[in-house]
C-alpha cells in the first residue's frame, strides 16, 4: 500500500499489557499513522466485556514510548476524553453507537473546545447521511480542525453477507459534500468476517478513500470482542502489501474510469442484495397465497406496481420501456418463486 493512505490498525480491545504490547511490536514496521485499541467498548447487549476502561490507558503510553507508534482510542463520554487527554492519546474516534446520538456528540464536541487533537468520526449505525454530517458540524463549532470521517458500514435488517452493509453510495455523497475531510474505510465492521476484510479494503482504494482502519488481534480466535473480524498482525502485512492503491484525491479525480467502475461494482452489489431479499418477500406471501386459497397472479397489484414503478422512473429521467422490461422480469421472477413455495417445481 503506497501513498499517502492514512493506515490505523490494532486490536478491536485492549485486553492486557501483553496483548497490546505484542501487538504493537508486530505493527512497528508497517507505517502505522495510528496504533488504535478500545479500552471504553459499547456494548449491543448488557453482561459482556464492556473495555478495561482507565487500566488500559499505561499500555498505550508504552506503546508510545516503546514502540514510537501514536495511539488512538474510542470515546463515548467527557469522562473518556478527560482520561485520553490526560494520557496523552494522540487521536480519539468517536464510534457509530454515539454518532446516532447527537445528545452525546455535542457533550463530546463541549469537553473538545480548546483542544487541539485529531477526532475521527464513525458513520452511525443507520444509513443517514445528515445525522453523520451532524457530527461533524457539532465538532467543527467545538474549534476542532482536525477530522476525519471513517466509513463502517449501515445496520439494515434482512441482509445475510455483511455485518453492516456498505452501501458505498453514502460516504461517497459524504466526499463530495466534504471533499476536505479524509474519508477512512473500516473494512472489518463492514465484513465482521476476517476472509472478507482483503476486498472490501480493496473496494475503498478502488473508490479513491484516504485511508484504512482495520482491527488487528495476535490470536484474533482468543480476541473478546468480534474475534472473527480480527486478523493476525501477519495477515494485516499480506492484506495492506496485496492492495492496489491510488493517490487519494479528496473526491477530485473520480472521472477515472477504475473509480467509476468500482462503483458500477457496488451498485451492482447492492441491486443484487435488494432483489433476493425481494425473492424472499415474494416466496412469504406465495405460502400466504396458498393458505388462503389466492391466486398467484393478481393483476391490480401487478398494474399498480407498474404504474408506481413508471412514475418513480419518470422523476429520475428513466423511461417508461426500460423500467417496464425491468419490473417485467422481476415479476416473472416473483411468480415463479411463489410457485415454488406453493410445491411447484417449475416456474
């Protein structure tokens, strides 16, 4: 990985001085801009390793000083920031869980004022790009100059591939509106399986990000938190060495034809994703159908569908063929998965 890519990797929790210290030692090589760990993490469900909180905070002044590496860590409350400040962190993020809240960004943004730190910026969980703009907004009135957004992916229920679906198209608006904030990728929320973390890196060089934050684990199958996103420091060389990389441009410079192929690619992805969930709908109201003894065919909705379809195309310049020929073809494909679920073997 060459360039001027910004590069932060370490574990998804500290867990021990050992752990994060072998850590480090493996990074030390590698061109780190940032050693990052959690030591404060939010937690889904309550009862489970929540950080080692304010113990971790020595670890990562050796690592500093061992190692010459900065550190960076998660912060969700003033609390958090007044014990990384007094730590001497180089860099805080403020994680996907607290940006959907802007009640605690602009707690965070109010301890913030006066300090001269760099902040990086999870997208929040839901796919809104106004609620992460938000976030940036509160922090920038806060005085700080220095941030960086990070792309983490969105949780949106029914999708099987991804932890949290990338939906490339939203810190792609976010680039072009904020063309001077870096854009960070973290391939290993999106994936939350290590063996894809390599494409969807691959994916964010291709569309021109900044940078990269990917969690790194000496025995990612012992980690405590997400161990089967976490890769080996040995595999995190390979992954960052294999990367096809170009000079970032800040949203400058999509006019080339990788970068717009790339996200042909993710469209294309994410018209695949809607359409089986799509299928998965239409088998459901095939065995709800047959229960109640309907027919497959109802050819209202059908109508109505095509009507809702055409008009939508018509206000995005689409044309009234094209949109027909698609739906058609959805439709058949509707049809013959409902036969399917009601025992047909043809559709």
């Amino acid at each position: 990985m060459e360039g001027q890519h910004t590069l932060i990797a370490g574990p998804c929790s500290a867990e021990s001085r050992d752990q994060i210290l072998a850590t480090a030692a493996d990074l030390q090589d590698v061109g780190l801009d940032y050693f990052r760990a959690g030591i404060w993490k939010p937690r889904t469900r309550p009862g489970v390793f929540e950080g080692v909180g304010n113990t971790g905070l020595p670890w990562l002044q050796e690592v500093q000083a061992k190692f010459g590496l900065k550190v960076c860590v998660e912060v969700a409350q003033p609390r958090h920031i007044e014990a990384a400040l007094k730590a001497g962190i180089d860099m805080l993020w403020v994680g996907a869980r607290t940006t959907a809240n802007p009640f605690q960004v602009q707690e965070i943004a109010d301890s913030l004022k006066g300090v001269d730190l760099p902040v990086a910026v999870k997208n929040p969980t839901q796919p809104d790009l106004a609620l992460w703009t938000g976030a940036f907004e509160r922090l920038s009135r806060a005085g700080i100059e220095k941030l960086t957004a990070v792309h983490r992916g969105f949780t949106v229920h029914g999708q099987k591939k991804y932890r949290n679906v990338p939906l490339w198209q939203i810190p792609i608006d976010f680039r072009n509106a904020h063309p001077d904030i870096p854009l960070l990728n973290d391939p290993s929320h999106i994936t939350g399986k290590r063996e894809m973390v390599p494409d969807v890196a691959q994916m964010a060089m291709d569309l021109g990000f900044d940078g990269l934050m990917i969690e790194v684990h000496p025995s990612p199958e012992d980690a405590w938190t997400d161990s089967a996103q976490q890769v080996t420091p040995f595999r995190f060389k390979e992954i960052i060495q294999s990367l096809e990389t170009k000079t970032p441009g800040n949203g400058k410079g999509r006019e080339d034809l990788s970068a717009l192929r790339a996200e042909i690619d993710m469209i294309d992805e994410g018209l695949i994703d809607l359409l089986a969930r799509r299928m998965g709908v239409a088998e459901e109201i095939g065995l709800y159908k047959k229960e109640h003894g309907m027919t497959i065919l109802q050819i209202a909705r059908w109508n109505d569908i095509l009507k809702q379809g055409k008009a939508a195309a018509a206000e995005q310049g689409l044309s009234d063929h094209f949109i027909e020929e698609v739906f058609k073809a959805i439709h058949q494909a509707s049809i013959s998965t409902q036969r399917k679920a009601q025992g047909f073997n043809k559709g």
